[in-house]
C-alpha cells in the first residue's frame, strides 16, 4: 500500500486551529514578508508584522485592519516521502521479515540504504504549517497598540528507524515506525510598541489554549491506515502563556536594525503521554535600507532552535521589494543554515494597493521539492 505522507498529516491539521509550539521557527504570518525571503525583523511595519519583531508595530499606521491572512507551508527535508514509497514498492504489502526469505541481495541492500536514510536525527520528519488569521492596530495616545487572534496549525511526521534489526537479522523484530504530532490552538496576541529617543520597543503577550495529538504507526505497510477518531484518542488539552520582545532602530535616514527574542517567556506544549515541548528562545537580528523604490532587507538566527519534531533551524534570509505605483514586486531567498545540505529557496510576492486597501500574493519552493509555501492577504490602513 502505498503511503500519502502529506495526506496523513493533513489529517492531524484537520484536528488543529493552531499552534503553542512551531514546526518552524518563524511561520510566515505576513504575505509580504513571505515574499522578500521571509526577512522581517527590520522591515516590516504594522500589526500584521507583530510576530517578527513586535517594535515594528510602531511603524503602521493610526488605524490597521488585517482581514484575512492564510499561509500553508511543507517542509519534507530529506524527501522522506519518496523514500517510504521506495520501501512499500520493495515489500509489496508483506511483512519484511516474511519478504527477506525470498528477496535478492540486491533487494536486501535497497532496504537496508533506504531505512539507515531514514534515521538522521533532526532532519527525519515532515513537518506542514497551516496559519489563518486577523489583526487590528491604533495609535492610542502615543503607543501603538494591536489585538489579534490567529489560528497557527502545525503537524509533523517523524520516522524512527530501527537500524539494529536489518538484513543481517532477517528484519525479524524491526519496529520501525512513524510518529504522528500535531498541536491544536486558539491563540490571542495583544501587542504594544512604543518610540523613544532614537529607538522603538515591543511585546507581545500570546494567550493560548488548545490541545495536542500523537499516534505511531508502523513504516512498514498499510500504514495510512490513520484516521481522525484514532487521533483524536490520544488528545490532551493544555493552556500557555508566551511573550516576544523587540527592539528597533534607525542607523541613518536609510537604514534599520533590529533584533527579537521570540518566545522569551516560552509557552508549554503537552502530550497525552507525559512528554513536554518548550521551544527554546529565538532571537533574530535583522537590517532594511529604504532606497526611493526599492526596500532592501535581510535577517539571520543569531541561535540554532530545535522543532517538536526535531528539526533544526538557523536561518538566513534577504529579500527586496521593488514599490511601483499600485503595484509592488517582492523576492528574496532562504536557507536553512543548520541543516547539512539544505537547499537555497526562492520566494517571489506581489503586492496591489488602492487608496487603503491592499492585497498581497507570495510563495516559496527550492528545485529539491523540500520546501513548499503559498500565502495571501487582505488588509486595511488609514
């Protein structure tokens, strides 16, 4: 049988309104961030810029309206799913140890690559990324004030390989398996930013509630054979409380620097089983150089983060939007600095704005079929 990786995890997504703990470090939660190689920290602006550095609220306008904000994201980081096709083809539905009495040397040896493949830690898993959501933003009395609720759905597929019990042994007791993690969320961002002396703060205070899901399957055969009552069995609600704090500047005229330490107070996820996720803090630096059409910017992970799947991130990132009237053009690149190997991804965006209103397409992919992400906004600034 062969096995659908992103269709199994779309079924945990179902499960889920959003996320405590990310699949990624920074989901792209703004479309025209998504467009410039996701490199916000300095040169973004407005409530809807809040979950990458929340100073940059200080940056929008008097009245914001962001309404709606939708952005999916794949990451298959070493083709995991082409890979467990392989293995189905060779078993053709029977067990690998009934399969290893007849199987050629060629055929035992195909296996054993394609399993051993399997366990690299930190980079075994699927991990998808689904946001949604909607933000307002005013200047109250000289600070910058925002109020939004998102729904930030993140779920992963993790193979864990027994590399013990392999041809040598006939695969008798190989227990090589999938794991399946999802976390579900309701989240309330209340963010404030404020400018002073040559220099502007913010927080965000994220409230959250929602739930997490886990099952384990075997990677042998007949393993999509998952469905949404047999996830929902092993839910666990949980509540957490998170907060990001931020700080930009002006170096002259024409240039920004900034800095972000995400999930500064981090926020708890748990799972039915006992097992924990606390994301380590992320803190990022980011520079923007304002030309008369163009905007230049790029950030980098000043640390390495580890997902609740295990992957690890270090992110590099510039990008440049090109203004036009009414029309703006965005592209940039990515990369992934903590995993060997790591393809190079392109993201392209365009923006249309008429009077207040404006509408935002962007996307990313790499030539590997890694990375995968579309997005779209609507939003409103007076």
């Amino acid at each position: 049988m062969k096995r659908n990786i992103i269709f199994l995890m779309a079924v945990l997504l179902v499960l889920g309104a959003g996320s405590a703990a990310h699949a990624f470090p920074f989901p792209y939660t703004d479309v025209r961030a998504l467009g410039m190689g996701g490199a916000y920290v300095a040169g973004g602006s407005g409530v809807s810029a809040v979950n990458y550095n929340p100073a940059l609220l200080a940056k929008g306008k008097h009245l914001e309206l962001v309404l709606p904000v939708a952005t999916v994201r794949v990451d298959d980081h070493i083709g995991i799913q082409d890979k467990l096709d392989s293995i189905d083809a060779l078993l053709g539905g029977q067990d690998p140890a009934l399969w290893a009495l007849t199987a050629t040397s060629t055929d035992l040896a195909t296996l054993d690559n394609l399993i051993i493949s399997l366990d690299q830690p930190g980079k075994n898993s699927v991990d998808a990324e689904v946001y949604g959501g909607a933000a307002v933003g005013l200047n109250a009395f000289g600070l910058m004030v925002g109020v939004g609720y998102s729904d930030l759905i993140d779920a992963s597929v993790i193979t864990n390989m027994d590399t013990a019990n392999l041809s040598a042994s006939g695969y008798v007791g190989n227990n090589s398996t999938l794991e399946f993690k999802g976390l579900d969320a309701r989240q309330i961002i209340i963010s404030a930013a404020r400018e002073f002396s040559g220099f502007t703060l913010g927080a965000n205070l994220r409230q959250i509630n929602g739930s997490s899901y886990m099952h384990t399957i075997s990677a042998f055969n007949n393993s999509g054979n998952i469905d949404l009552d047999t996830l929902k069995q092993s839910e666990h609600d949980y509540t957490a409380t998170a907060v990001d704090v931020g700080f930009l500047t002006s170096l002259t005229p024409l240039v920004d620097v900034g800095v972000v330490a995400r999930d500064l107070v981090a926020p708890k996820a748990e799972f039915f089983d006992g097992s924990t996720y606390e994301p380590d803090t992320r803190y990022r630096a980011g520079v923007s150089i304002n030309l008369a059409l163009l905007h230049v910017v790029g950030d980098f992970d000043l640390s390495t983060t580890e997902s609740f799947s295990g992957a690890k991130f270090r992110e590099m990132a510039i990008g440049a939007e090109l203004a036009l009237p009414v029309l703006k053009l965005r592209g940039g690149l990515s990369k992934n600095m903590a995993l060997d190997g790591a393809p190079e991804v392109l993201h392209l965006g365009v923006g249309f704005s008429l009077l207040a209103v404006k509408f935002d397409l962007g996307g990313a992919f790499d030539t590997d079929n890694q990375n995968l992400v579309a997005g779209a906004s609507l939003s409103f600034k007076l």
